[in-house]
C-alpha cells in the first residue's frame, strides 16, 4: 500500500509497510480538521492568485489566522509581508520557518472546479495569474503547522517564527530588491536571531507521500541579465550604411554557448546560460539603432559565476566592436545558491524519515531551479526540502512541471508538507538526540 492511500486513514500512518516510526508521527497535534481547514485554505488561497508584491488579500488571510491564534502579526515587511513569534512555554531554540506567497503571471488551464480566473497586469503585460509554482500550498501548509504549535504552547520549548514572504518569484521590477533579501534588509531577524531556518516546495519531479532532499548546494543562484547592443540605423536594403544590432545580437547569442561548452569545466560546475528574450526594431525594411536580449544565468557557485559573467561580458563586447557596435551587460541576482547546511540536514533527515517512512524521504539531485530561501539560509543555517505532488501511479517525468499552467498538485502533498514541517520543527525545538 503506498503512503498516499493511508493518508486517507484519519490521518494516521497506520501502514507498516512505509516503514515510518508510527508512534512518531501519531504523537503529532495533526487532527482531521486541521487536516480539512489546510485544504480548505490552499484551495481559496488559489482562486485568488497575487502576483508578487501585490498579495494584499493573502497576507491578510495570513495575518488574521496568527491573531487568531494568540500572535501579534507583522505586517507590511518587504510590501506585503507577514511574521509572527511564537513564545513556548519552556525555555530553547529559536527557529523560523519560511512560506512564500506569491502566485506567477500564467494563465490557468487546470479545469480544476476552484481553478483561478484573475486577470493582472506583468511588466506592461495583460496576464492571467495562478498558483502554477505551489506557493498557494506552502502558506496553508506553514498556517496549519502555526495551528498546531500554538495547540501546545505552554508544552512548546523555545521560539517559533512564522515567515510569510512575498515576490519568491523575483522583482515586478527588474533590478528592484524584492523578497526574502527585501525581508532582510527591513530586520525581519533584527529582534529574532534563529538558530535555523526552515522551508519546503512543492515539487512535481515526485510522486505524493514521497520527500526529497540533498546536503550541501542543491538549488543554483538565479541571475536575470539584460544585453543591449547598440548599432546604427539605417534602410534595409542598404545594410553598409549602418550597424545591424540584430545580427550582432544573433551572434553574441551563439557565441556565448561556447562559454559553456568549451570554458567551463562543466562536469564540475554544472551552467546554464540562456535568452529567454530578444527584442529589436518595429518594420520590415528597416534595421534599428538597438536589440536588446534579456536571459537567465544558473551556477552553484559563486567563483564561477563571476567568472561566467566575465566571460560573457567580454565576448559580447568582442563580437560588438567586430561590428562596430557597442554592447552593455546588465545582471541582477534573484537568489544566490541554496545550500542546506549538512550538519542541521543530518540532524533533521531522520524527522522526515518519523513523518513520512524511510522508503518515502529520497535524495535529490541539484537542480538548476533557484529559490531566494536562500537569502535566510545564508544568515541562519538552512534546511529545505521537496514534498512530492506527482499522484501515485503518474510517471513524474511525464506530469505537468512546476509554473506549467496545467500543474495540479494532488492535495495529499498537503498532509505529507504539514507533518514533515512540524516534526522536523518539533524535533529541532527539543534539540539533538542524546
């Protein structure tokens, strides 16, 4: 039997074959109202998508449930963003525990009876918007483990903070500081130092009732770049009279697949570098002043990061003066590498094994996805992992991915997120195993 069908049991892991440390998991303050007020959450908070920045409604949604449980919310951090501690009854650690609330500007095609109809606008574009990354999932998730520490506070050891972040998917502005550095940089950890942090995604590469996660970098650092060339208007039957910014831009564009293919020891440092844009002129017979290209750089390290953004600074600046054009190179990072610090990932590898069963907790590769977590993790030692939404008997390889505007995570995610959350968090609260 797999674990997806004994969630259907109450809630309890009564299957031996998922080899989970029952009394473990049943010891955890997860009834099946709980069970039904995170589903009921995640589904409203999905008719109702907000981009990043905008997510006024979710963080009231938010607010409202932390005051409701004895906190004093604050709000407003970073634009829209939510924190709230959570005092135990006994003296110990402090820990935070990160969900990001922002849906992407992608048009829904789920058919799902609470599907998304919201229209907005996305840097100057009419989009639809949806919870097509799971975001929807990881607020009501981090809701009901909120409820359920605060059913056992005067027994909770230490400090719980509740971090409820906007714009994970990057700035509506590029270049603008947004998200979790944003967070950051207006002291969400001024007053509250946590002795780690912690977060989970959901993640279409797995099925339901499994968990993945890695030590050590398993996210890439997420760069957005911008390339202008610069040439020289002109008719377009008479291309010597000016400089075709275009045919710059083509070549600038191939040229900087051979930094990947022969500068970078790639085997060692895995690299993406990719245009997802070009932009140039208005009318067929004319070729204009400039062509502008806007891309993505992923690295898992920093060093070689620099080093690729070097490189191609270089070669479009090279292939530019070729032509007698001119080339600009922009680049904003979105998030740097996420790591798990190993020490914390082996201490808590075993709360998800007790939440879940040995044979459900996997080892993930890295992934050239990015996850601004990061930012927190880089102040506080970090702990990420991945709740699998893939229903059971569906090839994951095969089900719609993450941002794809058919992803329909199947719901028992939600069960599987909320106990390994609180079991990692309870287990990290009472401290190391003796």
């Amino acid at each position: 039997m797999r674990l997806t069908t004994c969630l259907a049991i109450a809630g309890a892991f009564a299957c031996a074959s998922a080899g989970a440390t029952a009394h473990a998991a049943d010891a955890l303050p997860v009834t099946a109202a709980l069970q039904d007020k995170v589903v009921e959450w995640r589904r409203d908070l999905h008719q109702h998508p907000e981009l990043g920045n905008h997510e006024v409604r979710t963080a009231q949604v938010v607010a409202d449930h932390l005051r409701a449980l004895g906190m004093e919310p604050r709000t407003g951090i970073a634009v829209t963003g939510v924190t709230a501690v959570l005092k135990g009854g006994k003296p110990g650690p402090r820990i935070a525990l990160r969900a990001d609330m922002d849906a992407l500007p992608v048009t829904e095609q789920t058919g799902l009876p609470f599907a998304s109809t919201v229209r907005s606008e996305y840097r100057g574009q009419p989009v639809g918007v949806m919870h097509a990354c799971g975001h929807d999932m990881h607020v009501a998730i981090l809701m009901g483990v909120a409820e359920a520490l605060a059913s056992m506070r005067d027994e909770l050891p230490g400090e719980v903070m509740f971090v409820f972040q906007p714009a994970e998917e990057g700035p509506p502005v590029p270049g603008e500081v947004a998200g979790a550095k944003r967070m950051l940089d207006e002291g969400v950890f001024d007053d509250f130092k946590p002795d780690a942090v912690l977060g989970l995604h959901v993640w279409s590469r797995l099925n339901a009732g499994q968990v993945g996660v890695r030590a050590g970098p398993f996210m890439a650092s997420a760069d957005e770049w911008t390339l202008e060339i610069t040439g020289k208007q002109t008719h377009g039957s008479q291309p010597w009279a000016g400089v075709d910014p275009i045919t710059v831009a083509a070549q600038v564009l191939l040229g900087a697949q051979s930094i990947i293919a022969r500068q970078v020891d790639i085997t060692a440092h895995p690299v993406v570098l990719t245009a997802g844009q070009i932009n140039s002129g208005l009318r067929f017979n004319i070729i204009p002043d400039t062509a502008t290209m806007v891309g993505t750089l992923r690295t898992f390290d920093m060093d070689v990061r620099q080093d690729v953004i070097d490189r191609f600074r270089s070669t479009a600046e090279h292939f530019a003066a070729a032509s007698g054009a001119t080339a600009t190179l922009n680049v904003d990072m979105n998030a740097p590498v996420t790591r798990n610090e190993p020490a914390l990932t082996e201490r808590l590898r075993p709360s998800l094994v007790r939440a879940v069963g040995e044979g459900n907790v996997v080892e993930v590769p890295r992934y050239t996805i990015a996850e601004d977590f990061s930012e927190f993790a880089n102040v506080a030692p970090g702990f990420y992992f991945f709740v699998g939404t893939t229903p059971a008997g569906t090839d994951p390889l095969t089900a719609p991915i993450n941002h794809s505007p058919q992803y329909a995570p199947d719901e028992a995610a939600l069960d599987v997120g909320l106990r390994a959350l609180l079991q990692a968090t309870l287990d990290f609260l009472q401290g190391p195993a003796s």
